[in-house]
C-alpha cells in the first residue's frame, strides 16, 4: 500500500509539473527604480483544456500575496484598489485576451521587487501557473573616508567605507600593506527596498603608519568593475626630535660649528627651543629656528645641549654633549694605510703576471729554441745541443763554453763509418769537427741525466720521422763528391777539422 501512494504521488507531481510548464513567462525581470517594466504571460496550445480566467498575483519576499489585475472574457478587466500596484499596473492589449495576458508596470519601485504569478483558471485542469522574479537593482552611492586618530597601543577605527542605497548589497574589502583588521561588515535595510553596507578598518596606530596607503574597493552588481578609493592615513603624533651635526671633533678655535634639531610631527612642529642643560646660553652661540651655530669654539661649548620641539600634541626633546677638544685629532692614516695595501696588491699581481710569462717563455724557448738561437726542428742544433754540450766533462773541460760548434751530416753507407763520424738511424751519418762525446758517449755516460735521456730519445724519433718523409733529405748536408771523405778534411790547430767541400742549406 506504501509503495502504491509514494508511486501515485510521484505521477501527481509530474503531470502538476507538466501543466504548470504549459504557462510560459520569463523565469527572471531586471528593471531599475523609475523605469517601466513588462511581465510576459502566455498559454500556448491549450487543446481541449479550457481557459476561463487569469489573475495576476503579487508575492513579497515577506511571502504576502496581494492580487494586482484580473481578465475574465465575461466580467472584463479588474485592478483591485488594495494592490500596492494599484494605478501602476496594466494589461498590455485592451481589451486583454486569455491567449497573451500580459501586463506592465509603470514606475517601478525598489518595493516592487517579488515574485509575479501568472494563474490560469482552466477546466478540467484547474488552476495552472507560471512565476516571474522581478529583480529591482540601484546602483549604490559609495563613499570612503580616512579618520583621523592619534598614535596608540589600542587598536581603533582608522578608516571606513560604506556602500548606501543599492540593491543588492554591495561587497566591501581592502586593499593596504598595514597589518590591521577589517570589521564585520554593517548591512542596513532601507525603507525604500535598498541596502546600506558599512565596513571598517582598525589598526593600533604608529607614528610610522601616518601617511600610509590604505584603499577601499566596493564592487556591485550594477557597476561594469569595483570601484577603488585610495587613500593615505591620517595618525597623529607629538614631535619625534633628534640633534644632527656634531661630529666628536670640536676643538679649541674651530670655527663654523653647528647643530641641527630635526622634528617630525603630526601636526607639524611649531616651535624650536635651545638651551643647555646648565641654563646658560654661550655666548659665542647663535640660534635661528632650528639650527644652532658656535662661531668659535671655545671652553664655554663644553656642555650639553638640548633641542625642544612643540605641536599641538604636545612636545619632543633630544640633547647632545658636546666636548672641547684641546687641539685638532692627529690626521688619519687610513688613506695611507689603504693606498699601501691597494699597492702590496698590485705588486702581487705583477709579480704573478711576471712570473707566468717568464715560465711560458722558457718553456716555449725549451720546446721550439735552442742555444744557438735557431729552430729546435733544424738537425745542426738539434745535434749540437746533444754532442756539443755546455756540460763539462770528467776534467772540468769542456768546449771552451761555446755549444755553436758545426756538425755536419753528410749522405754515406748504412754501414760506413769514419772516425770522428757518429752513425744516424736511416743511414745518416754524424761528423764532429771537434772533439766532443759522442751520442754513443753520452748515452752510456753517468753524467746523463733522465731528463737529457727523455730528450735525446725525442730528437732520435724525430729524425728517424724525417729521414723517412717521401723524397726529402736532410735539411743540412754534403754534396757529392768522387773523392773519398777523408780527403775533403782540413785539420785545424785546435784539434778540429773543416770541409772543403761546400755546402748547402
């Protein structure tokens, strides 16, 4: 049995909901006070369901229903007198018609504002309906107004903004780098159908805070975009006094001493008062507002003294001892010290720099020049270097310190071998025109050190790369000649022997 009444229900409120769909109107009605609005009223299509009569009903939002106009075919046209429409309100068409009951209001007020029923009484239906919200918006006055207080500990109202006469109501915030808070907002209903919105910010305020922005941004239905009202805080404070000017250096017979009171204040200062703290002025002192000259220094400035500034908040001192030095303080030597640092520096530098560049050309010199002056990649100083060493020998003797003695390389057998002539991997053969080691002596000797040896082994693969280059020969060597080697040599008085032979480079 439940089931079937819960089932029955539900099928009633659908064909309540199928019928009441059947009266067309507009869901929602915008319209501004003074203005004259249109409620739209239709039933379409209604077949064999017969319409008898429609009535205009007027709904608060109080939910009190006051019927406001009503058309039947026979009786006519009816507007009852205790409609608050009354003499505002009619039919659209005359004589109005079941088909397009349509009504107007004229000059509408923010009062106006409800839901507007369009009911038909039909048969065998009964009475089907359609609602219409007529939503009534006044653009709000806004208003925004700092106050004016004084700096505390106690947190108070510092500015407020309020939004009067709209509708809806309006929305208020804030927009400020101080750390205050906003008040909850205040809504009030007018008698007029409108609504006034009040917001507030308070602060704890400092002597700090004056002049601070602060801006109050309402935004509203009616309004295209909020509207903002920047403004600056208004806090007042007695005189904040500090003394600027001495600088620990007043001596005997300084001349062109001074003092300046300086005072910020809301409202600002009105008067500046100097005097020391034993009463009595120097003489050598003179006073205009707020700075304080001492024409010469003397033993009379020795003592301390005292700026007082007043506004109508009240009053803010400071004081400063002065002490007379007997002579100037001896110069400083900051300058000097700074400029022999700045120099210590320098000189680090350069010597770095220095010592960077002597390295790099002295391995450049190791790498690319010899002793002779001439190309490392040249075999005459290659093999001069080697055989013709500054080194001296067991007995302390060496080549008279001259390492440019000659060698000669000259085009000979594989296997062939002259005295004084030193055998070159690829067949070149070595020949000293003076008496020094041989490779072979060297390479055997103690004297030879690692690194001597690393080198020695370089130039040696060097050569062996070169002597097998396509087609080249040495960069220095004899001519050709039919006569035996032995006998193009000329002994000299120093031991050494010379070419006759020519040659070229």
């Amino acid at each position: 049995m439940k089931m079937s009444g819960l089932f029955s229900a539900l099928i009633l409120l659908i064909i309540q909901g199928a019928l009441a769909q059947r009266v067309k109107v507009e869901p929602e009605v915008v319209s501004y006070p003074g203005q004259t609005v249109t409620l739209r009223c239709q039933f379409p299509n209604p077949g064999e369901t017969q319409l008898t009569q429609v009535s205009w009903i007027f709904e608060r939002t109080d939910m009190e229903r006051t019927n406001i106009a009503v058309f039947h075919p026979g009786f006519g046209v009816n507007y009852p007198t205790t409609s608050p429409l009354v003499g505002r309100v009619s039919f659209i068409s005359v004589p109005p018609s079941l088909d397009n009951p349509s009504i107007q209001i004229k000059d509408v007020k923010m009062t106006d504002e409800g839901r507007y029923i369009c009911e038909y009484a039909t048969y065998p239906s009964g009475n089907e309906q359609g609602v219409s919200s007529l939503v009534m918006l006044a653009k709000p006055m806004n208003t925004a107004t700092t106050v004016k207080v004084t700096a505390g500990k106690t947190p108070v109202i510092v500015a407020s903004c309020e939004s009067s006469n709209g509708r809806p109501a309006a929305t208020i915030s804030w927009s400020t780098p101080l750390n205050g808070n906003v008040t909850t907002p205040r809504t009030t209903n007018n008698p007029n159908n409108t609504v006034s919105v009040q917001s507030s910010y308070m602060l704890a305020p400092q002597p700090s805070d004056n002049g601070k922005d602060i801006s109050c941004v309402v935004s509203h239905r009616t309004m295209s975009q909020p509207e903002i009202f920047p403004m600056k805080l208004n806090v007042e404070y007695p005189p904040q006094v500090q003394i600027k000017g001495y600088d620990d250096n007043w001596y005997k017979g300084r001349t062109n001493a001074f003092l300046i009171c300086q005072a910020d204040g809301n409202p600002a200062p009105t008067t500046f008062t100097w005097k020391t703290l034993s009463g009595l002025m120097p003489e050598t002192v003179q006073v205009q507002e707020n700075r304080l000259a001492v024409q010469k220094v003397d033993d009379t400035i020795n003592t301390t003294f005292i700026c007082e500034v007043r506004n109508s908040l009240g009053s803010g001192r400071d004081q400063v001892a002065v002490f007379v030095r007997e002579q100037p303080p001896p110069p400083s030597n900051t300058g000097v010290i700074a400029g022999v640092i700045f120099a210590c520096i320098l000189a680090v530098i350069l010597l770095g720099v220095l010592i960077y560049f002597l390295v790099f050309h002295n391995r450049r010199q190791q790498h690319g020049y010899r002793g002779t002056g001439k190309p490392a990649g040249a075999p005459y100083d290659s093999f001069t270097r080697l055989f013709g060493s500054a080194k001296s020998g067991k007995n302390g003797a060496g080549n008279n310190g001259n390492n440019n003695t000659p060698i000669y390389r000259g085009e000979v057998g594989l296997n062939e071998k002259t005295p004084n002539q030193g055998m070159h991997l690829g067949g070149v053969a070595l020949l000293e025109t003076t008496h020094t080691h041989t490779a072979e002596d060297i390479l055997l000797s103690r004297e030879m050190d690692e690194v001597e040896r690393k080198k020695f082994d370089e130039l040696e693969e060097e050569d062996e790369r070169y002597d097998h280059f396509g087609g080249g020969g040495p960069i220095l060597q004899l001519r050709p000649h039919e006569v035996d080697l032995d006998d193009d040599m000329e002994s000299q008085r120093d031991g050494s022997v010379i070419s006759r032979t020519a040659v070229y480079v």
